[in-house]
C-alpha cells in the first residue's frame, strides 16, 4: 500500500461502527483494534493488543477455535459464523465473525469484523422456548382429554414439562389429608432421577399454599428468599423456578413448580402461557372432582333428582326385555297445563318449585314399582306394570297420579291449583320396544291436549293425525316458497257517514288441490313451527304493495289494517320489517294499522307495553281484535296506545235478541270512548245488529252485512265508486 492509502485505510478501520481487529495468525495476538471494538468490549486500546483471540472467549470454546483455525488457515475470506465471546466485565455476547487473510506489518494476519447478534439469538431462543413451552400446553391439553386419572395427569405433566418444555425438572406436591405438609405426587427430570427429597424441600408449595398466589424467582443466587438454599440449587444446577397453585374455586389443591437450569427464563411471556397451563391442569381438577357428578347429570334431572329422559328411555328397555312379564307394561307421559303461565305471572322461582313438590308428593304416593322420570320441562313420564287385582292403567292414573296433583301446592306463600294430562302407551299392544312405546305415548299426550281429554290411550290413527300434521306443515312451507298465499279485503264503514274507512287484510292461502283454504286451517300451525314470521313478513309487503298500487290507480286511500300474532309482536325483527316494506313501496305510515289481539297483549303486559310503544311511534294506527274474550278490562288498556277496540263478535250475534249481550256492547262502547278510543264491531250480519250499534253509538263495523271480504281489484271499485252503508231509518231507536 502506499502512504496514502495505508493513511485512507487507517481512518475507515478506525471510524467503521462495527467491531474490527486485526490478529496475528502465528502467535494469535491482536496487531490492531478499531475505536468500535474497544467500547464494545470495554478494553482499552493497549489492554486490547496485550491479550490473544482465545482471551474473548470463554474456556469451552477454545478447543472450537483452534479446530476453525486449523482448517481455514489457507482460506482467504471466511464467515465462520456464530461465536460467543466474553466483554472484559464477564458479559458473555453472541458475535457472528467474518475474516480475510491479510498482510501487516510483514506478518500474516486476518482481519475480522464482529458483528454483535446477541439480541437476535436471545429472542430467537425465547421463541424457540416459547415453541416448546406451547407443545407442553398442547400436550397438556391432549392429555386432559384421554387421562382420567389425577395422578397419572400429573406425571404426564412433569413429563411434558422435562422432555417437551426443556426445564430441568418439574414436580407436583399435593396437601397431605388432615396435614399442614406437602406430599409430592408426580416429578420428572430430563435425564435425571427423579426429584430427590432436598430439592423438594426447596420447591416454595408451602409458600404457595400461605399466600395463595403463584412464587417466581428469575435468579435464584441473587434472591434472599432462597439465601439459605442458594448453594443447594446451585449443585443441581437450578437456577431460576416458578411455582403455581392447581386452584379448584377457593380450594388450592395441589401446587406445579417448574425448575430450569437458566436465569430469567421465567418473563412475561412465558409466564402467559406457563399460567395458561396452570389453569388447564386446575380445569381437569375440577373436572376429575365433578366427573361423577357429571355421571349424575347424565342420567338424573338436577332439580328434582329424579331419572331423566335418558334414564327413563333405559330403564323402559330393561323392563321391556324382562322374562316373564305377564301383564301390560304401562308408559305414560304427564304434562302440566298452563306451566309456562304460571312461571310468568309467579316468576320462574315458583316454576322450578312446583316442578320439586311434585316430584315429592309423586314420590311419595307411587310404590317402588312404579318409575318416577322429569322428561324435560314440564312433563313427566311413568312405567309401572297393570296389577293383578284388576287396577287398571286408567285407574292407577285417576287414583295415584291426578288424585295428588289435584291437591293444592304453596308457592310463596300462596295456594296453587294446577291441571295435567297424560298420554299412555302399552307394551306389547302399542310397540316392542322402548323407543316406539315412548313415541306413542308421546303421541297420546299430544292428542290429549289438543282435545282437552284428561288423559288419552295411544291409539293407530294418532300417528295419522301426526302424520298429517306434518304433511301441512311441509305443504305451508312449499305453499310460502311457490307464492300460493293471496289477500283478500273486507271493508270497515263509518256508522256517521256510511263511508267505507278501512279495510282489514284477510289471508288466504290458494291451495292447489283443495282451493281456497282460510287461515283457521294453517295460522295456529304456522305460529307453532314458527313459519308464521316468513308468512307474517310477506302479508306486510303485499299489503304495502297493494297500497302503492291502488295509489298509482288512483283509488281513494284508507288505512288497511294487517293482523300481528303474539308470535310476531314479540319478535325484534318486527320493526325492521315493517320500515324496510314502507320504505320499499313508499307508503304514508297513516294508511297501516296493525291488530293485536287481547290474549296476546295481556299474556305479557309490560313487553307489549314497549312493542306497541315502538309500533306507534312509527306513526302506523293500532287496534285491540276479539276485546272481551280474554281476561282484561278496559281500564288496563289506558297503557296501551291503542286507537281503536274492535267487540268480538260472539257479542254481536245476539246484540238485538240478547239483552245481556247489548248491555256487554253498552259497556265496552261507553269505557272505550271515555279512553278516547274508536269502537269497531266485528261480525255485523243483519241490519237488526247495525240498528242496535247505532243506538249505542259504535263508530264503526265489520261484516257480512256491508261486505265479505273481496278481492283487490274489486275493493278498489269499491273505493271508487263510493260504496256506503244506507242511511239509518228514521225513528228508529233501541233502548237497554
């Protein structure tokens, strides 16, 4: 090199920000060293080119060196990859080397650049050991599943830890019955005997049981808590250990600690995942100690302890298959009528209590012979076998079973009266197996409710009307998809003008084989299976559309009135359907009124309350339908922002031959108007009927005597061409 350049070169190696030296090949000395290397490795310049490259590092890797520097002693550029080299304050650095064979001063060299990674291999080991740490979460939880044993869980843990997790070792200590000790259940080290007894003295559960709270310690030398033990540990090679409580509630029932041969292993990070552990090795805990409760629950109904549906399906098999059964085995289902009223007017509470006393008294009053099961909700089902003094299934039903629930039961304080029904079925007549016998009990059951029946015998044509059932059930569902439902329109006239003023939406459904069906033959099925929503959701549409189109055809407008079941009402997509139809075919909110009828607005007074509050702020009319069936009074309806009460029409059919029935229309119209509601009348057939509501000064009526209900296109002539109720004849007048 020529001066300038050696000057040029002096200056670069001098200012480069990365550590660099220049060593003797022959004798291993430093010749050089760069202001870089010197504050990295703390030396200074003349302490630095008094030592030897095999006094960075650490004893271990001197054989290493010599070996790397046999083999590259004729290579001139070599990366030789990651080395650990020591700082003069015993801070220990990974360092990747590259070197290049020089010339200096007349010697053989290489030159070296050390770039300090220590950073980059530090966090690829915590992911590498948080890798491993996740495998023994995994593991864990696998484990969990197949391990049915707590201390089999437990080795298997210990083991997880070791072989899997990379700890030095791994113990479990379990409190000793009736003892303040430890007990060390399960313990594992990677190579290693097991835990001996001095380093389980070490391990901090009692600490862990006092405080009730996890003990960590990152470096064990350097912690008074284990001054005394420091030198112990250190001759196993511990150097850092965490214990965690196993909690099951308020109860630690056993205490993990984890020992590692590393310092500072125990972060944040770690920590997450270690107490993720901890917590899964305390849910099998509490899984191992509820197992046999589980078992419980599997087959027994935890409110009144007795068999449930699946223990009862069971045990009707057993008895099935029993030899010598020579008399009819009986399987009947109870169910209360009217339960889920009582859970709404007494509260849930009550419910749940009722549901216990039966089970009691039931108990109580069946011999052992007979199964006592809670299917589910409010039925119960029951086996016993006919008995041989001729008490027949019937009669073991009216005498032991109806006979108890027909007695008064308390609930807070209170007396209830309850009714029930049942369905039976008899083996072998009504099935060979346990699964058909329940079915047909079942179907007994159901058939007794819808015909009021205290109690019906299974019977063939049963599983026919089921069958039935469904198949119109399937047929309403086609019927929706292929748009076999029409509207038809009966008028409301004005009883001051004569006026036609509205109109209610009537639904029918165009069958193709049967013609036109009305809705008593499909609504209550509808609203049973929940078909009722699509079906509810599509008369608002086609009644907004209807609207737009009579509209554009230049009808007059009034307001048609569309049907809500309770069913509907309670649902919260209700509103969103209502705006989405205004809103798609552009109708004034003034011309829809939605009925509600009064069973549905009393069975929950207060969630009616809000849905008709949210109903009315649309700005839409609503009505009360059939007023005067339920078990209202007008005085309750001033919370409901109703416009309209419509009188049920089995008080109008006798209004002008039955003096009670007029005096009933008195009533209702005379409270309604002191409300400031309109009185619609349903049913008007005969021109006696509409003289008598005239009289009583109804506002408005509904019925075959002005109109059936029409079709669209013929209601809108109606509309123009002003068709109107004759006007009343003079003299005419009715007196209550």
């Amino acid at each position: 090199m020529t001066e300038a350049n050696d000057r040029s070169f002096n200056q670069l190696f001098r200012a480069h920000p990365m550590p660099m030296w220049i060593y003797d090949l022959e004798t291993l000395e430093f010749r050089a060293v760069n202001n870089a290397a010197i504050a990295h490795y703390g030396y200074s310049e003349a302490e630095f080119l008094a030592l030897t490259i095999v006094d960075l590092r650490p004893p271990e890797e001197a054989i290493r060196l010599r070996q790397n520097l046999k083999n590259s002693a004729h290579i001139t550029l070599q990366k030789s990859g990651l080395w650990v080299h020591r700082r003069k304050d015993g801070a220990v650095i990974d360092v990747e080397i590259t070197s290049h064979a020089i010339e200096f001063d007349g010697r053989a060299c290489r030159f070296v650049l050390a770039h300090d990674v220590t950073e980059r291999v530090q966090a690829d080991l915590k992911i590498a050991r948080l890798n491993r740490v996740y495998a023994v979460l995994s593991g864990i939880n696998s484990a969990i599943v197949r391990i049915r044993d707590r201390d089999a869980l437990f080795k298997e843990a210990c083991r997880l830890a070791t072989v899997e997790g990379g700890f030095l070792s791994a113990a479990i200590a379990v409190p000793q019955a009736g003892s303040a000790e430890l007990t060390v259940v399960a313990d594992s080290g990677r190579g290693l005997p097991p835990v001996p007894p001095d380093l389980v003295e070490l391990c901090p559960a009692e600490r862990v049981m006092r405080e009730r709270r996890q003990v960590i310690c990152n470096n064990v030398a350097a912690d008074p808590a284990f001054a005394l033990l420091a030198e112990r540990m250190h001759a196993r090679d511990v150097r850092s250990l965490a214990a965690f409580p196993l909690a099951v509630g308020e109860r630690i029932e056993a205490v993990l600690t984890l020992y590692a041969n590393i310092e500072g292993v125990f972060d944040a990070d770690e920590m997450k995942v270690l107490n993720e552990l901890a917590g899964d090795l305390a849910f099998a805990l509490l899984f191992f100690e509820r197992e046999e409760h589980i078992s419980y629950l599997a087959y027994y109904d935890v409110m009144t302890a007795l068999p449930n549906r699946r223990l009862f399906l069971d045990r009707l098999a057993q008895l099935v298959h029993l030899d010598g059964a020579h008399h009819a085995l009986v399987v009947a289902l109870i169910n209360l009528d009217r339960f889920a009223q009582l859970n709404d007017a007494l509260g849930r509470h009550a419910g749940d209590a009722l549901l216990v006393q039966i089970a009691a008294r039931l108990g109580e009053r069946l011999p052992e012979a007979f199964t006592l099961s809670r299917i589910g909700g409010d039925t119960f089902g029951l086996t016993f076998v006919e008995l041989e003094r001729g008490e027949d299934a019937a009669g073991v039903l009216r005498e032991r079973v109806f006979r108890a629930l027909d007695e008064p039961f308390r609930l807070d304080g209170q007396t209830v009266r309850i009714s029930s029904r049942a369905g039976l079925a008899l083996w072998p007549a009504d099935g060979a197996d346990a699964d058909t016998l329940f079915k047909h009990a079942e179907a007994a059951l159901k058939n007794a409710r819808s015909t009021g029946e205290r109690y019906l015998f299974y019977a063939p044509r049963m599983n026919a009307a089921l069958a039935a059932r469904l198949a119109l059930e399937n047929e309403l569902q086609a019927a929706l998809e292929a748009h076999q439902f029409e509207l038809h329109y009966q008028p409301r006239v004005n009883l001051d003008t004569g006026a036609i003023v509205s109109a209610e939406a009537l639904i029918r459904w165009n069958h193709p084989e049967q013609g036109l069906v009305g809705p008593v033959s499909f609504i209550p099925l509808a609203e049973e299976t929940g078909l009722i929503r699509p079906i509810g959701a599509w008369v608002i549409d086609a009644v907004c559309a209807q609207q737009a189109a009579w509209r554009t055809n230049g009808a007059p407008m009034v307001p048609v009135s569309i049907n809500l079941s309770a069913v509907q009402s309670a649902q919260p997509d209700l509103l969103p359907t209502i705006r989405s139809a205004i809103a798609t075919h552009r109708v004034e909110e003034k011309y829809l009124e939605f009925e509600l009828t009064e069973t549905a607005v009393m069975n929950n007074p207060d969630e009616a309350a809000r849905n008709l509050a949210e109903l009315k702020q649309l700005g839409v009319h609503l009505s009360l339908d059939d007023f005067g069936t339920g078990y209202s009074s007008l005085a309750q309806l001033k919370r409901f922002p109703f416009d309209f009460v419509k009188i049920d029409r089995s008080f109008i059919a006798g209004v002008d031959t039955n003096p009670e029935d007029a005096v009933i229309a008195a009533a209702i119209i005379a409270m309604a108007h002191s409300l400031h509601l309109r009185v619609v009348a349903e049913g008007v057939e005969t021109r006696g009927q509409l003289d008598v509501l005239r009289s009583l000064h109804c506002d408005e009526i509904q019925g075959y005597y002005f109109s059936r209900p029409v079709m669209p296109d013929v209601f809108e002539e109606m509309l123009k061409n002003g068709a109107a109720l004759p006007p009343p004849e003079s003299g005419v007048h009715y007196h209550i």
